[in-house]
C-alpha cells in the first residue's frame, strides 16, 4: 500500500501543474499509462490562446469562445478562464517554456512573444512554439516535476479504479457522498496492483478519441478517467460533443497525424481534389470557420464524391515562413513523401477532442469527495458544444491551477479500511479474443455509425450493439486477473456507451452534434448540458 498526500492519474498539463502546485503541501504521486510525455498535451501543436497584445481585448476573446460553442458554455466559467490567461502564460514562461518570440534578441517576455490567428478567433491571440508548443510546454513542465523531490513518479503504471465506499466492505457509519481515498493502480511492468491511498486526488488522463478508428490521439487516450469516475458515481457532461479536427493528414492505412489548424491561420485553404475551393460556401470565414463547420463541410463533400480526402494548399504562406514556422509537419510529410512548400497535402477529418467528461467546476471539484478532474477528463463548462481552438491548454493550466490551490487541500482527511485488490489467480489465454476482437468492434462501430453526422436509426443501432459488447468485456474483466488492455478497453466501451447515450439524449444539432433527424438548433428545450 502507497499512501501519499496527492494522488495524480495523468502526466498532461493539467497533470504536472497540479502536482507541482500541491508538492508545497505535501507528497505527490503522479502515475502515467507510458512515460511522462505519452500524453495529447505533448501533441498538441497549435498553441495556447490568451489575451496579450493591446489590439485584443477579454470581452473578444469570451465572444469567440461563446459563439464556437454555440451559445452553451458557461459565460462566468469563460469569463474566469479568459481573464486569468495572461497570467497563466506568465506561469510557463516562468517554468522554463520556450515559446516563439518575434525578436530573438530580446527576452521572452509576453510583450514580445510572437502571436498567431486560428479557426474561430477574431484576434491574433495564439501564442506558440513553432508547431509543438505542446511538447516544448511538457518539457519545461517535465523537468520542473523530476527537480522536485515532493513528486514521486509512477511511469507504466495504469489506474484501475478509484477507491471509493463500493470497494469498503464496512463503512463506520453513514457517508451522505461519494468519497474517493485514491486508487487500484496497475504497474503494467510486473503485473500487479498497487494500492495507492491519498487525500486528493485528481483526474487528468485525458481524453478518449481511441474510441474511434479514425484519430489524432496517442494510443493512451482511452477515456480512463472519465470511465472510472463514471463507475464510481459522478455525473459526465456532454459527452455528444467531440470533436473531429478537420485537418488530419489522409493515410489509406489509418496512420494520420494532426495538420495544426495554424497552417490556415496563417493563409493555407481548403481544396477539393478537383483543385476548387469549397468553404465559402459553408461560412463567411472560409477556410478558418470554426472546426465544427470545416469538419461537417469536408464529411459532406466528401460523401458526396465518394472520394477519401481534400487538399490543404499551403501556397499562399511564405515558404519560409512554412519551414521556419512549422518543422513538425515539414518533417512528417516530407516522410510521405510530400513537399509542403509545393505540393498539397491530402487531410480528413479524424477524431480529436471531446468537450464533454467527468462535469467539474472552475476549481476541479466533482461530485465525489476528495476528487478533482482537470484538462480534456473534465467538463468546467467552457467549450460549450465545441472548443474554440487553443483553449484547451488554457483550460488545463487554468483549472488545474486552481485546483492545486484550494483551500481543501489542507484539510485533514479520515481514511477507512481500505483492503488490498483481490487478485482472481488466473488468466484465461482461451477467451482472449473477447478482449482484442471487441476493442476493433467499438472504434470500427463508433467510425462508422456515431461520427460527424448522425441519425437516431444508427445512433440506436450502435447502442444495441455495443451494449452487449460492454457485457462481453465487463464479464471478462470480473473474472480474469487484470492486464492494461482489458482495462482500456472496458473503458472505451464504457466511453462509446455515454457518446450514445449522449447523442440519444439531444434531439436537436449543435455544435459538434449534428443529427439528420433535428438538423436545426433548438434554444427552447435544449440549450442546457446533457448528463448522464
């Protein structure tokens, strides 16, 4: 048994800044599926989004993110957000992050960080590093962590439940809520689970696009936190609203990565095989339409041509400037075989963000005592029906701040019994094929019949059959010792089953939901969260 002050499950942003805001208080834990970089936080290429030049005002900047999430974030929720983003950018800066500047020789003080403009935004407000400023805000972060002797690191380890009274034979008396004490941890190396026993502890695993074929998402980002938070009790939010980047580069072998959305900010536009522009005819934005829209334009053109993909022409940027400004893709598609400086790259939407998850408030707080959730796991309520781009590391840093200084953290916690995870003894090699063949079932039903557009038939054609596929799993899970991959993949079939469930629920388009059978917006009956 580990017992520790803090207990994270998570290695992102919102991870590594709570755990090093909580190490002043006591000792950290922080576990992660693979190493410490293994997360969509180090992906993410586009930048962080903060008010920072005296062209900009916050009032804008909560507009923007207003109106992308289709009038259903909360306005207090990303008033707080937007406000506290200067501030927020100060804080990595501070950590050692190298963003791009616009004068080298200079410091780099936010006067004097170079801005770009992306789908959505209004202003230039989209600080970066080159085109992987997520990883360059992970390594500074990563660094600070392993300098810390506060914070103990848990690489390749998985957790696998939260301990909550569910797994307390007896409880002293009657607990009116949900309380969480840590969390059975699989140390995926020498197979066993680990007890770790904490005061707080907080969720931020991420999200959970592996639930679909077709995505931008490293290979741990299968919904944990969500699902397990889900088991124990708490309410998800909005789990209808994922959503699919419209830059994905197209490989017939489903090995894609991400065409930052900054290419188009700074003047690449959309194509169609046949060489013709199409998004003007979508929104007055073109090619820079928030993300919701350019995906459902691409997903309709596409359908109807029968054709795979569309062309992102990068001519009208300074080649330069793509070489200088953007290295990642350069090298990504130059091992495809793809100038980019010259020729078009061939881009579909995939799977990317979920703005729904684990319903928290600005501070982390869930429904389950002693619980935080920060990052894409959480729902705080500022994405609305879809995230205005590059506000997803806001977000996390935000809230995961904030979170690491509540005034809870200090309070004194009384622990139960807590007993050790009972091992059943055995594995059964035989009925594998439950595990690996229905984890291909749920991306491949999920791809095709719960994506960009939806109807209800499908949408009920997928529950049915998934459903009964959670059965299959969650049997298999309840009589087999455990292993990393029935973990996640009773997790994704957890996470399929809320997006359904979800999508079920609101009968109405908006935002990244769009269903054929309510194709217009309906403020009436539904302009709240859906939850589950």
């Amino acid at each position: 048994m580990y017992q520790y002050d803090f207990l994270v499950i998570g290695s992102g942003v919102a991870g590594l800044v709570y755990a090093l805001e909580v190490s002043r208080l006591g000792k950290v834990a922080v576990i992660t599926k693979k190493l410490l970089n293994d997360s969509n936080s180090d992906y993410a290429q586009g930048g962080i989004a903060a008010v920072l030049d005296h062209h900009d005002t916050f009032s804008a900047h909560v507009q923007d993110t207003f109106h992308a999430g289709a009038e259903l974030g909360k306005k207090k929720i990303i008033e707080t957000i937007v406000k506290e983003g200067p501030e927020a950018i100060e804080y990595l800066i501070k950590k050692g992050t190298l963003f791009t500047v616009k004068n080298p020789h200079l410091d780099r003080s936010i006067e004097n960080l170079s801005l770009t403009k992306e789908g959505g935004h209004s202003k230039q407000r989209v600080a970066y590093a080159a085109d992987s400023t997520g990883h360059e805000i992970m390594e500074a972060l990563i660094q600070s962590c392993m300098k810390n002797p506060q914070i103990d690191i848990y690489e390749n380890h998985i957790a696998v439940d939260l301990i909550t009274q569910h797994h307390i034979p007896q409880t002293d008396g009657f607990i009116p809520r949900i309380t969480c004490w840590g969390a059975y941890v699989l140390d995926i190396i020498s197979g066993k689970i680990k007890t770790f026993v904490s005061k707080k502890t907080m969720l931020a695993t991420g999200g959970a696009a592996q639930v679909y074929l077709q995505n931008t998402n490293p290979d741990v980002a299968t919904g944990d936190g969500i699902a397990m938070a889900r088991l124990a009790g708490a309410r998800i939010a909005n789990m209808e609203f994922i959503q699919f980047h419209p830059t994905a580069f197209y490989s017939p072998d489903g090995h894609t990565f991400l065409i930052t959305e900054a290419l188009r900010g700074e003047g690449a536009v959309l194509r169609l095989q046949d060489g013709n522009t199409f998004m003007e005819k979508y929104h007055e934005m073109g090619s820079l339409a928030p993300r919701d829209i350019v995906s459902r334009a691409i997903d309709f053109e596409l359908k109807k041509r029968d054709e795979r993909f569309v062309y992102l022409d990068t001519s009208p940027v300074e080649k330069n400037k793509l070489q200088t400004h953007f290295p990642y893709i350069d090298k990504k598609c130059k091992r495809r075989g793809i100038d980019f400086t010259k020729d078009f790259i061939p881009v579909a939407p995939a799977a990317h963000y979920f703005c729904g998850g684990v319903l928290a408030t600005i501070n982390g707080e869930t429904d389950i005592a002693n619980l935080f959730a920060a990052g894409e796991v959480a729902c705080t309520g500022l994405h609305g029906a879809n995230r205005l781009a590059s506000n997803s590391l806001l977000e996390a840093l935000v809230v995961a701040k904030r979170a690491g200084n509540h005034p809870s953290n200090d309070e004194h916690v009384d622990f139960p019994q807590i007993p050790e995870w009972r091992d059943i003894g055995y594995f059964n090699e035989n009925d594998w094929v439950v595990i690996s063949h229905n984890r291909e079932v749920v991306k491949h039903t999920m791809q095709n019949y719960v994506g960009i557009t939806r109807s209800r038939r499908l949408l009920k054609y997928a529950q049915t059959r998934l459903n009964s596929i959670y059965q299959e799993i969650d049997n298999f899970y309840h009589h087999n010792n455990i292993r990393k991959e029935v973990i996640e993949t009773r997790n994704l079939a957890i996470i399929a089953n809320l997006i359904i469930k979800s999508a079920l629920q609101r009968k109405e388009s908006r935002g990244l939901h769009f269903v054929t059978d309510f194709a217009d917006r309906n403020d009436e009956l539904f302009l709240k969260d859906t939850i589950i």
